[in-house]
C-alpha cells in the first residue's frame, strides 16, 4: 500500500506515521504537513532517511499543490491527521480553525476523489459531541453538540466526509478519540504543559475547580485503532476511539505532581475558559465488537513512561517552546527527499 498521511509530522500523525513503518514494513508512506507551529520535523528525524518514507510541505488547503502530490505519489490511501486542534487558540481566533479543519478537508477529499483512492480516513475528535453529565457515555449515535469553535470546525468536517460517501460514494471513514497524551505532543497541552512546569519548578494553572472529566489513551493505543480501522473499516461508518481512564483535571493534576516529586503548592486554580466542556466519556463498544480494538497501555504505566521521556527529552521541548525546532527544517528536509 502507498498511504498519503496529512498532519504526519504533528503529534499523533507522527506517532501513527512511526507506528505505521514499524508494523508494515512494504507500505510506502508519504506525510503531507504545512509545518504550522504545532508540526515539527523533528518528530520525524528517526524515520527521514527510510526509502519508504517521503515528505513533501504542503497546506491541505492549496487545491494545486494537492493536487500535484496525488498525481505525483498516486495514493492507495488517505489518513487525514491535519488539524487546528487547540481549544483556546480556536477561541483566540476561529478562523484558521474553519480554514484548515472545513476547506482543508474538502480541499483534500476532493484530490482524493481525482486520484480515486480506496480509503479515506478522516480523525476527529469526541469534542463534536459537547459536554455529558455525571452519567452515560458517548456513542456514534450520540447527538453533534460542539461547544468551542474547535469542536464546531471537526464536526463540520466530519459531517462533510458522511456527505461525500452519501452523494459521490467516497469511501470515507471517521474515528472519534478521547484525549490522547504521550511523546512528541506540544507543550501546550496539560500533560506535556504541567510535566515542563513543573519540571522548571514552577506552578501548574488549573482551570475553573478542576472537576472536569476527560477519557485518557495513548497515542500508541490511538495508533492502533487507527490502523484497524484503515485496513478493516466499514466505509462510511464512524468509530469511538476511548482509552477507558476517566479522570478529573484535578486527578491528573495530582498524579504529575506526585510523579515530579513536588507538593500541593505547586498547583493554582485559574479563572475556567469560555464554554468548557465538563465531562467527556466515549463508548468504544463498536469498534471492540467490529475490529477487535482494546487499549492495551494501562495509564499507570502510560503517565510514568511519558513523565520519563520529557524529563528525557528536555532539548526536544525547549526548542520547540522557543521556536528553535523550526529551523531544524532546513537540514532535515534534504533527508526526506522533499
């Protein structure tokens, strides 16, 4: 298989685009990414030189430069990872996020209808369902209700892929995942964000009373589901992607503090962000029944393993915090051949 990644050298893209290598050694793999601040060669450097791996810098935006590269690499299939995907930016500024996450999406479907490829995966979010009370959990069948101009930018996207596989028979599937942590994300959000502070010895912000639940997975967990819903997937279908590690904002704020070695005063309650979404939760029974998915990284050993490799890997995040990581294109393009 040739496989076109988009979004391949943000964190999850890089993490699945790694993944991928390792357990398909005949695929060939091409990472389409912009390079925006959030996507960072250097996620990619242990896997530029492999022959099966080819970068090109692109905007899923630019219908001609898409256009180019389908017709170029002539792709099996799409795995579409490129995203705007933090909260507070997208309430800063929405538009970026209805640019790339909307027009990015139709822009790229529709050079993957030119080029006819077999499958297209679309990456969402379990932020285009809104918020849950104290009970239930998320299914595919549960109501779109975005609270965040984020979540509103990957519901129309995913609403986009059901019309292309309702109207040109575009073999379009979506994956809804819960909040994902491990190597390589940018630290700007909370796992990566509280283990720099706190690191530096500094407080950590802790938004509104901290009560807010998220469902946690690794990226490696992610990685996986992802590829069984590639290559098994039902077309036109939508599958819940959940780790099963429902846990307050307070709970995990608690745990990296333990796991850094520092006390209670090392967290400050913030005034809570506008429209915060108080509980996620997802169902992930259909994919389990259908693909046989099941979290294997317990978040026990998950949060220590990803606690080590920042502290591990403090040059990594330094640079990108300064900005530094995005003069290391230049040398590392040559590599990837693009």
């Amino acid at each position: 298989m040739k496989l076109l990644v988009t979004g391949g050298a943000g964190f999850i893209g890089s993490n699945y685009t790694r993944y991928a290598i390792k357990v398909h050694p005949d695929w060939e793999i091409v990472v389409v990414d912009k390079l925006t601040y959030a996507g960072n060669p250097a996620n990619l450097e242990d896997v530029a030189e492999n022959p099966k791996f080819k970068f090109y810098r692109a905007d899923i935006c630019d219908a001609e430069s898409m256009d180019r590269i389908f017709s170029e690499e002539q792709p099996d299939a799409v795995i579409n990872f490129a995203a705007e995907t933090h909260v507070d930016r997208s309430i800063d500024d929405p538009s970026l996020f209805l640019k790339t996450n909307i027009l990015g999406t139709q822009t790229l479907m529709d050079a993957s209808r030119k080029a006819e490829v077999t499958r297209y995966l679309q990456i969402s979010t379990d932020e285009v369902y809104g918020s849950l009370g104290a009970t239930g959990l998320f299914t595919e069948e549960s109501p779109l209700k975005p609270n965040s101009p984020y979540a509103a930018s990957k519901t129309s996207a995913d609403l986009l892929a059901r019309s292309y596989f309702k109207t040109y028979g575009f073999p379009a599937l979506v994956t809804r995942c819960s909040n994902n942590y491990g190597p390589y994300q940018f630290p700007e959000k909370l796992i990566p964000f509280f283990v720099t502070l706190l690191h530096e010895g500094k407080q950590v912000p802790v938004y509104g009373d901290g009560m807010n639940v998220r469902d946690w997975i690794h990226v490696d967990d992610h990685s996986r589901a992802v590829d069984a819903v590639l290559l098994r997937g039902r077309p036109g279908a939508i599958y819940n992607i959940g780790g099963g590690n429902e846990l307050t904002n307070i709970e995990i704020t608690k745990l990296l503090i333990e796991a850094m070695g520092k006390d209670a005063s090392y967290m400050k309650f913030v005034p809570d962000r506008p429209g915060h979404d108080r509980r996620y939760a997802i169902d992930d029974a259909l994919i389990r029944a259908e693909l046989g998915v099941v979290p294997q990284v317990s978040f026990k050993e998950g949060l220590e393993a990803v606690t080590r490799w920042y502290i591990e890997n403090e040059s990594w995040w330094r640079a990108v915090r300064s900005g530094d990581y995005l003069n290391f294109y230049d040398r590392w393009y040559s590599k990837a051949g693009r």
